[in-house]
C-alpha cells in the first residue's frame, strides 16, 4: 500500500514536469512561428493546448484524490498542495505561448513584427525558453540552488520589455498602431511566461524547504490558488469519493484493512482511482 502511495507522488511529480516541458517547447515553438512567419507551427502549438488541458485536469484530481484517501502529512502534503497550486502556473504558461500563436495566425502571411523588432523578441523567446527548460529540471531535481537563480535571468525579459515600450512611446514609431499593439502585447505574454516560471521556482524551494521564497516582485496578477479555491475543491472531491464509498457498502461491499472499498476478491478501489483520473 505504501509503494502504491509512493509511485502515486512520483506520477503527480513527475506528470507536472511534462506540463512545464510541453508548455515550454509550445512557446518555442511559437517563437519560431513568430519570427518566421510559420502557420504551420503556430497552429500546432494551439494544437498542443489540449494535451496539457488533459494533464492538468488530470493532475488536479490525482492531488485531490490523494488528499482525500491517504491524507498526507509533513513534506508529502506540502508535495501534494503545491503540485496542485502549480498546474495553474503551468496552464497559464501554455495560454501565453497560445496567445502569441493566435497573433501570428491572425496576422498571416504578413509578418507581425517589423524588421528592426525581430531582435528583441529573438532574445525574449529565448531567455524565456531557457527559463521554461530550467523550471523543468528544478521540478525533477528539487535544486534550491538553481530554483534561486531563476529570477536573475527573468530580470533579462523585464528589461528588454522596458525598452521595447520605450521606443513604443518615446521615440517616434512609423509602423502603425496596429503593430504597436502586437509588440505592447507580444513583450508582455513573454514577461509573463517568464514570470510564471519564476513561480515554479518558488513553488519549489517551498516545497524542499517548507519556507516561501520570494525571487521576483509582487505581481497582483501573480497569485495561487486561493486557500479557500482549495478547500472548497478538496471538500467536494472528498465528499465524491465518500458518497461512492457508500455506494459501495450499501450494495454488498466491504472495508480492506488498508481501508479499501472490496467485492468479493477484487478491490473497488482501483475502480474510485481510474474514475477520478
């Protein structure tokens, strides 16, 4: 029973991983779409958006049902809560790399950026991507040291961000307002993207050390779930699984010693855990 829990923590852990590497490769992607041109590639990165949908939801229920039937104390419960506050985080770095997709596919077969532009979002995407790939390895490794150094390379983004709204408003811009508006939007979808990863970083250090980091400025747009989001959500799935339970033993079954649902020589709880995946 306890190997069963044990694997069950390394699948949620191991699962948020593949979200932040999927959500990372679809704003690669998306970069190359943008600085090429490419439909082709940005409508595999909306594409790809319902793959990490699936995980996430996945990956909610599995915390919460986890919550639910083992009740986790110590490290594990903060593994468990925090790999559940982290599937947001995960979901909104795949929507940003999908909204600068959208822009690219909107603007098709004209070029988003003008030419003298390309160079900064060049750089964007790639410090962004390198953050994404970072947070990826943070996930698996649980380093603290390297989850620390993640807000230095964000400061990078924010700069170039800075600078990409001073040519927008200081000196004179002859591209159009319409390009304007992609450039204002495109920089901030990388600011955040980047952000977000800098979030995973901070999920983790909590996690390995029990203590909140704080590696990057307050951003009101920036928050976790609520205590009160989680609670709500875990009361209801937890009352789910008890109504099943009582299902169960109303209609012939019967308590295991590890407090598994049986009928007859199988166990029902296996049943329970398919059904909340």
């Amino acid at each position: 029973m306890r190997l069963v829990y044990s694997e069950d923590l390394a699948d949620l852990a191991t699962s948020t991983a593949r979200m932040c590497s999927l959500a990372t490769d679809n704003m690669e992607l998306a970069t190359h779409a943008l600085l090429q041109s490419d439909l082709v590639a940005a409508e595999k990165v909306l594409e790809s958006t319902s793959e990490i949908a699936h995980l996430a939801s996945e990956n909610e229920e599995r915390g919460f049902a986890l919550l639910a039937l083992q009740a986790p104390v110590a490290r594990d419960l903060r593994q468990v809560v925090t790999s559940i506050q982290l599937v947001q985080d995960l979901v909104r770095m795949s929507t940003l790399a999908s909204h600068v997709a959208k822009i690219v596919r909107r603007r098709h077969p004209e070029a988003v950026l003008p030419e003298p532009i390309n160079g900064y979002f060049a750089e964007m995407g790639r410090v962004a991507v390198t953050l994404g790939r970072a947070a990826t390895e943070v996930l698996l490794n649980r380093d603290t040291e390297q989850a620390a150094t993640l807000a230095a390379q964000d400061d990078a983004v924010d700069d170039l961000r800075q600078h990409l709204f001073t040519l927008l408003t200081v000196r004179e811009w002859k591209y159009g307002v319409a390009s304007a508006v992609d450039v204002t939007l495109l920089a901030r979808y990388y600011e955040r993207f980047a952000d977000h990863a800098v979030e995973v970083a901070q999920r983790v250090i909590f996690l390995a050390t029990g203590e909140h980091a704080n590696l990057g400025e307050d951003d009101p747009e920036h928050s976790s779930t609520p205590n009160s989001e989680l609670v709500r959500r875990f009361t209801e799935t937890n009352r789910s699984f008890e109504e099943r339970r009582a299902r169960r033993l109303e209609s012939g079954g019967s308590l295991s010693r590890d407090g598994k649902l049986t009928d007859g020589d199988d166990e029902v709880g296996s049943d329970d855990d398919e059904s909340a995946s």
